[in-house]
C-alpha cells in the first residue's frame, strides 16, 4: 500500500478519522481566536488519541509575543500533564510552526505534527515567519538583530555550577 | 578607532560598563537558576539603559519547557511594558539563544542582543541546540520531527476571517 493510499484509508471514510477531527478543533480555534482579538492561529496536542491541552493566538490580547497558538497549547499540556516532557504526543497546528514555535515542539520532544497553512499562506496575509527562518540560516554577524559576545569566560561558570551539581535534573 | 578600541573605551575601564553590568546579572542569573533546579542560564532585558524584566531557565522547577530564560524575560518584559512590542529593547543573555529563544527575540522586535557562552560550550554540557538549528534547515521530509499537512483549505479559512476583520491589531 502507498503512503497516499493508507492517508485515504485513515481520512477518506464518510466519518471523520481521528486526525481530521483533531485538525478541525485546532482550525476552530483559530477562527475563535480572530473573533476573540488574537491571531488567526489555533493548535490542539493529543496524547493516545486524547486532547490534552489546546492553545490559540494570544500575542495581543495578553501582551506576550511568546503566546503563540503552539507555545500556549505546549505550555497548558505540560502543566496537564505535570512534566516538561510531551515525548508519545503530536500537536496539530492550523498554520506551519514558525522557528520559535517549532523549536518549542523539539523541546518539548513531541514526535509528530500535522498542520493546515503553511508558511506561504502566513505571509500572504502579513506574518513572515520565512523572514525568521531566513535569519537562523544566517551567520550571526550577517543578521539583522545586532549580536555581540562578551565575557564568555564569566558565562561559562554558570555552566561549570551545572556540571558540578550532583543532583541535577537533565533535560 | 577599530571596533576593538570602541570596545576597550567601552568595556576596559575600572569601573564597569553598562554592558557588562547588565551580563554579569544575566550571568548571576545563570548561577542562582542552578542553585535553584533550573537550568545553567539567565538573561536581562534593558530599554533606554534601565532593566526592565529578567529571566532564568525554569523548565525543570516549572514543568514548562518553553520556560527557557530568554523567553521568560520576554514574557516578563511585555508584561512590565503592556506591550508584546519590545522595540528599543536590549538582551543580555548568559548563552547564545537556542532557535526557539532567537525566534522570540524576533517577534519581540528586540534590536541588540548580547551573549556570553556560544552553542559550543552548551552543547558541551548537554544542551544540544545546534540538533535543533540543524534540523530547522532541512526540508520538513528529512527532519526527525515527523510531519503531515492536511486540511488546507479549510485552514485557511480563518486567515479570510483575519484578512476580513476590519479592526484587528496586526503584529
């Protein structure tokens, strides 16, 4: 069976596949963000089929640049679930993460995602994530956030604390 | 004057510069985030020469692993600022921000951003950002994140509603 014969199987049936149905709540989300002030943006985590947390675009009306639809469904399902580690969860976004977003989904060590828009669609009504991605793959000196090192040896004591704590928790 | 002798007025006299005043507290940070349970880094946000909000890793004592110091300053700034609009803003951070933190330092509209440890010497105790910047650069088919888009057009449907709203905030 082809990979697009077994996506046919799982969503072409008449009733909603879980996969389809998971999207959907996240796209409601993001249209009821719009309506509530926020971005257009809505994503749900799911954990053995379960919802555990759901987030929405909250940048403006909670005054926090972080509260992106990922970031804030991330942050609700580690506190539902008590751990920082959502390893076994998949996240369904109604829009391609952005670098911030999607660097959140790595720490957080989710294994799977599926999403609606993509950065194209983003950009074409004004959020530019291809222009962050395209800072990354830049050399720090070549971007346009000014960066300068300085007292690296200093800074590097914290991390020397780090490594001499025996009772540390990894992560 | 070479950037380098700029650097020295700056940063070489006895009493301390602004700068590194305002790393050697993200560097405090750093340590007492240790002592604490979190993790081996702190950051400083400062506008116009004062410290508006600062930050410490709490991924481990909050369950939260977006709680990277960086984004916890932010979060923290906007809210001392009641604005998610840190134009004019500076970061102060113990150590090279992971691509999560850097793309939040984007969406912050932050201008300067100053770091003491690099990627390296984080990657040498444990925390391997450069897997992450790594895996952001390839094709989404290649990463280890495995991902699905679907559902297309009907996510799009809640960017028409954004592009539609008459009175919505653009960020």
């Amino acid at each position: 069976m082809t990979e697009e014969k077994a996506g046919d199987a799982l969503c072409g049936e008449k009733d909603m596949c879980p996969q389809e149905r998971f999207m959907r709540q996240a796209i409601k989300l993001a249209r009821q963000s719009v309506e509530q002030g926020g971005g257009p943006f809505g994503a749900v985590i799911v954990k053995e089929g379960k919802v555990v947390a759901t987030g929405h675009n909250q940048v403006v009306p909670s005054c926090d640049p972080t509260a992106h639809a990922e970031v804030s469904a991330i942050r609700a399902a580690a506190a539902a679930l008590g751990t920082f580690d959502l390893s076994g969860c998949e996240i369904y976004t109604s829009c391609e993460p952005c670098p911030m977003c999607l660097g959140a989904i790595y720490w957080a060590r989710i294994g799977r995602m599926y999403y609606g828009c993509d950065q194209q669609d983003a950009a074409r009504i004004g959020f530019d994530d291809s222009f962050i991605y395209r800072e990354m793959a830049l050399d720090p000196v070549r971007r346009r956030l000014v960066s300068c090192r300085m007292l690296a040896d200093e800074a590097r004591e914290a991390f020397r604390a780090w490594e001499a704590k025996p009772d540390k928790t990894e992560y």
